[in-house]
C-alpha cells in the first residue's frame, strides 16, 4: 500500500496549511525512580475522541529493589489501555487475571461498573537494573457500557498488525487505521496506532476522525512547517487532512489516537469515571466501605480513598 492515498497540505490554503487546533505540553511528576508526563485532562483539553487520560510513564531505568509497586484501587466507567515501549508491567486484578505485559502487546482491561487491579513487578526483575518505558490511558465508556461486566483482554505483540511503506512503519494497537483493524474489543469506534518514521519519510493522517491527536515520543516530526519535539500532545482540528513528516538526521516515534466525540460530558475522579456526577459519589463510597471485589492473590494491601473534594 502507499501511504500517500490523503493529499497533502495544499500551499495558500490556510486551513490546510495550519491543521493543528491545541498543543499541551504534559506536567510532570516524579514517582521516585521514574517520572511520568500527564497530558490528558488537561486545563486545554479534557478528552480526544473516547480518550481521557494519558499518561507517559519513563524512559527511566529502575534500580536494584526498586521500581513499579501500584497497590490494587478500584475504576469505574473506563476501560485502561497500557502499552509499553521497554521494560515489563504485572497486571493482577479482581476478575483472577495475572499476566505480564511485554513491548509491543495490549492490556485492555474494561472497568464497566467496577473492577480492581494491581500493577506490579514480579520478584525475579527487581534483583537487577531494568528500563521502564510506556503509555497508559483510559478510554471512556459509552453510556450504555458503563454499567456493564468489567472484562479484560491481552494481546501479545505478535498479534497487533503492523505495516510499512516508504520508511513508515506502523503498529496498531486498538481501533482501526490505513485499512487494517487490531484484534482488542473497542468500546467505540476510534484509533490508537505506534508509528515510526525514518528520516526523510512521512506519513498522513486523514480527516475521517471527528477528533484526533498526536503525542510525540522520540525524534523530531514536522507538520505543516512546524517542528515538534518529544512529550507533547498534538490536538487536529476536524475536517483537515495533514501529514506528519520527519525532516531530521534521527528517526522519529510518535502515537496518533482519538475518534468519534463522545455521547455526553464525563466526569472524571480518581480512578472513576463517569456520565453521572452521583455514580461517582457511589463508587467513593463502594470503595471506602470495601464494596469492591478483592485481587486474588494481592488482596493484603489497597490504596485508600484520597480526602479531596468530589467531582
């Protein structure tokens, strides 16, 4: 296939020429031993199609005896996406899923009306020094899903596809792009692709997607004249076609995500998700009361309720 089947930016066409609608620049915290950049909320932006959270964690290397240790705390109304560049996560939670994620696979797991999960790192890893490098958000549930079943899905990475042309090459995590569909059960209809480019290579992204983003992750990229370096997250406004370009020396690696807006306003708090301000309250409570189900095998220890005020 070629990547070229969106036009490019038409030269005098304002609109054209200028696709870019918001660009965060993620606030970082440091977690002790590694930081994580947190670009979705954001005061410029709550959400990019279903998207409404997103976090990159590293690239940090993790010391002897030291490193990721999340206790089990509950969600409500969001599926988490985790997807990992280096380095490897232990997921555990209240459904009885244990399993590693390695680079390049797919966590998805859907909270619905609550679920509980760990994420830790087996024993055997903390004896030695480890890279840590990834992307975790949440994709909002549709209102006629919040309430349901929490589920969980695992995709390796042998099974997401990935494709090349001209020195872009692209694997697909969720949803669906360039005429390919990855395996992961979507909620909505959206897309969340790893594209890399070599240099002097580029890739469009084409304006079927009411809301689309671009976060950058390594290299410099060029859209319509302008240059971007890494940790920023690029919102399009709708309706233009675009194409992302690496006019560098060094390769480039970014993520495009988004779709279709969302059926209402979410709320978001904590670890909850929700259409409902009073579903909120109710799942504060649930957790405080110890209302949620337990993870098996990591049931000893929970992150308590924060004391802050609600939605």
């Amino acid at each position: 296939m070629s990547w070229l089947n969106s036009p490019d930016p038409v030269p005098g066409d304002a609109a054209s020429c200028d696709p870019i609608d918001t660009i965060i620049v993620p606030r970082t915290s440091d977690l002790g031993g590694f930081s994580v950049r947190r670009a979705l909320p954001s005061a410029k932006r709550r959400m990019v199609g279903p998207f409404i959270f997103f976090d990159q964690m590293g690239p940090a290397e993790l010391l002897v005896g030291g490193g990721i240790d999340v206790r089990p705390h509950p969600h409500i109304g969001l599926a988490t996406v985790t997807y990992l560049f280096e380095g490897e996560m232990y997921h555990r939670d209240s459904l009885g899923t244990e399993i590693a994620i390695a680079p390049g696979a797919l966590n998805w797991m859907s909270a619905g009306k609550g679920i509980v999960h760990s994420e830790r790192e087996r024993p055997e890893r903390l004896q030695a020094k480890r890279p840590l490098f990834g992307l975790q958000s949440w994709v909002a549930l549709p209102k006629h899903l919040e309430e349901g079943d929490p589920t969980f899905q695992h995709h390796g990475t042998a099974e997401q596809p990935e494709f090349a042309d001209n020195g872009a090459s692209v694997k697909l995590i969720a949803g669906s792009l360039y005429g390919h569909t990855a395996p992961v059960k979507t909620a909505s209809d959206m897309f969340y692709a790893d594209i890399a480019l070599e240099p002097g290579a580029k890739v469009p992204l084409d304006a079927g997607w009411e809301e689309r983003g671009l976060y950058t992750v390594s290299g410099q990229i060029t859209i319509a004249g302008q240059t971007f370096d890494p940790a920023q997250l690029l919102v399009f406004k709708p309706g233009d076609n675009l194409v992302v370009e690496n006019n560098s020396p060094e390769p480039a690696r970014f993520v495009v995500l988004g779709g279709e807006p969302m059926d209402g306003d979410r709320y978001i708090w904590w670890n909850f998700v929700s259409s409902s301000k009073e579903r909120i309250e109710q799942a504060k409570e649930d957790w405080k009361l110890g209302r949620f189900d337990t993870v098996p095998g990591d049931a000893e220890e929970f992150i308590p309720l924060p004391d802050r005020p609600g939605p």
